[in-house]
C-alpha cells in the first residue's frame, strides 16, 4: 500500500471522508486479496522462530479506528513468540494499580486471617493457597495465591453434577472491605479486553471481526491473585511457578510494579525476562487457543523465578475464556502440533480436568 499517497489524500479530504478514502486504498493492497487476512507465510515463521525480547503493541489505534496494521503485529508476535506487551488497552490505570494494592494487603496479613478463604474450605477450588499449595507438573511452586472463577456460564446439567466439581462460590477476602467490589469492576474491564483482543485476532485468521463472541459472550473467565514471597540466594526455592505452559485461551497479566519474575522461553532454550512496562499488560497464549488457530499461535514455555531476597512481587493474570461448554475445534484448514482431538474439545471438560490436579492437599490432611 502506498501510505504516501493516502497521507496525501487524506489530507485534501474532510475528517468525514477520511476512513472511506483509506478503506479504497487499502483495497488496492495485497490485503484486499485475502480479507483481513494478515498473518505470516510459513516462511515467515521460519525466519522468525527464535526471539530476544517481547514486542510491545500500543491497541489503541485499532481500538480507535480499526487501524490494521495491529493486527498484523498482534498476528505476529502470536505465531512467533506466543507473548506480547498491549499498551493503550483502555484499562484505567488507577485501577490496575488499585487490585495490585489491595492484593498486596490481603498477602500482608497473618496467615490466620488469609486462610479463612482457604481452598480448603470449598468444594469447587477456589480460594487461598498457601506456599507450596499449588503444584505444576508436580513440583510445589513457592507464591501464595487466591483462584477466583466465573460464578456464571455453567449449563444447569452441570451444576448439580458431583462428577464436575468445578461450579460454586468464589472465596473473598472480608479486609480490606473494598476488595470484592474493586476486583468485580476490574474481571469487567479485563472480559471487554479480552473481547476486543480477540476480534484482532479473528480479522488476522482471517475471520468476521466477531466470529470468536458466540464462544466466549459468557466466558467462564479464571483469575490468579499472586504473591510471590522473597527468599535467600542461597536457597532453590525460587521457581515461584515451574515451567509451563497456559491451558487456556489468552492470558493477561497485570504486574506493574518493578520488580521482575516472569521468563519466557525462545526455540534455542534461552529465558527471556518480561520486565515489568509501565501502562502495559502482558499478553500470551494458551493450549486452547493455539489449538483453536490448528497450531497456528503459539503457547509458549514460561515460569516465574522469586529474584528478591526482601521484597515480595504481586502478579495478577486474569485468563480470558471460552464458555464452558464451547466446543473448540481448529478454525483453519492446515493444522499442525495439535494438543488435542481434532474433532474438537469442551472447553468445561478441559478447565476441569486441569483444575482438579493443580493442588497437592497431602500435607493438610
């Protein structure tokens, strides 16, 4: 496309008329072949599989005016690094900051006080962890948390059901009084992100911006509040969360203090180190989304490492989801890497056999 000329003619044109003249032009492009589609050849892909850092997309230009060339940076880093930074989310700052403060006030507590929302005390998993309860592929992890899920979306067959112990009410903290209803507002603005996110990506695929809504309207949404507590250099119990890779869709992660934790594996086995952005969330893929674009977007291998000896680091990712009984299946005709059945997946029947294995309750009973 000749952004040249449209820079030239849009500037002779009216504000009105401006997005008809750049529509024109752009069907003059090599996107007007293949309609939104502007993801990478597999030559592309090749040339690309190992990176040293994480690109960082500032959304708002698409968010305003549905400007494409995100979505051709979104497509990227999610076929070739599988993790990327958004800027300009729309997210209100102050209350990013606000659920990061509150969070780290409910961790201050005494541990007599955090475990009157024990998981312990629910049947459907929700709740607070202490160190070393939560477990990933069997190995304890080092951070204390609370799991918080969608109290909606559950078909009524399944809520009665024993066999799918997943459906309840979540556990809130009672202190400080504001924690609930500042974390509702903030699952609202994460769920319009997340929407938003994905109608990028289903242009990219190739798809009607809103072909992913009728899968996740409801989205049975799953929230980590995180602590992870300092240790000694001198000690091995610094893997806060052990190697691993997402089961869901797409992951948000809100850490915007200072301190770094989270590491991203590349092709050659390096840890990249996604250093905390200021006005930034970190974005990456799951299982079910790379299974859904038939492999084409990457979930990528990442852990969190506890770097202080002093200071405590607080890490909320909100994980944006299908609806629990949405069928997943791949949208694209060439697959490869495929995690799961081709003939499709629930999304119910996958959130619920991970969920129930994440936890090591041996040393509590």
């Amino acid at each position: 496309m000749n952004w040249g000329r449209f820079r030239s003619v849009v500037s002779s044109n009216t504000k009105q008329g401006t997005f008809r003249v750049y529509r024109s032009l752009l069907n003059q492009s090599s996107l007007s072949r293949y309609p939104h589609r502007c993801y990478a050849t597999k030559a592309d892909k090749n040339e690309a599989k190992t990176f040293s850092n994480i690109p960082v997309i500032d959304v708002k230009p698409f968010f305003e005016r549905s400007d494409y060339s995100i979505i051709r940076q979104v497509d990227d880093a999610c076929r070739n690094v599988g993790f990327f930074y958004i800027k300009g989310h729309g997210v209100p700052l102050e209350l990013c900051h606000k659920v990061i403060d509150l969070a780290e006030g409910f961790f201050a507590q005494p541990v007599e006080e955090k475990e009157k929302i024990s998981i312990l005390n629910s049947k459907c998993y929700r709740g607070y962890q202490v160190v070393g309860q939560n477990i990933t592929e069997g190995k304890r992890d080092w951070h204390e948390a609370i799991d918080l899920y969608s109290e909606e979306g559950i078909p009524e067959d399944y809520r009665h059901d024993p066999s799918k112990p997943i459906h309840g009410r979540n556990l809130w903290p009672q202190h400080p009084p504001e924690f609930k209803e500042t974390f509702d507002l903030y699952v609202s603005e994460l769920r319009k992100l997340g929407t938003k996110l994905m109608q990028i990506m289903a242009l990219a695929l190739g798809k009607e911006r809103h072909f992913f809504e009728p899968y996740t309207n409801n989205s049975y949404w799953v929230m980590r509040i995180i602590s992870y507590p300092p240790v000694p250099h001198t000690e091995d119990t610094n893997i806060g969360v052990g190697p691993h890779t997402d089961y869901g869709c797409l992951t948000m992660v809100n850490q915007t203090k200072a301190l770094y934790g989270l590491e991203v594996q590349n092709v050659k086995g390096d840890w990249i180190i996604a250093e905390p952005i200021p006005e930034t969330f970190v974005i990456n893929i799951g299982d079910m989304l790379s299974h859904w674009t038939g492999g084409q977007y990457k979930s990528t291998l990442h852990r969190v490492r506890s770097n202080s000896s002093s200071t405590p680091r607080t890490s909320i990712p909100f994980f944006f989801e299908p609806n629990y009984d949405a069928l997943i299946k791949p949208i694209l005709a060439h697959t490869e890497n495929l995690k799961f059945p081709k003939d499709g997946i629930y999304f119910g029947d996958h959130l619920r056999n991970k969920v129930t294995t994440n936890f090591d309750f041996k040393k509590y009973d």
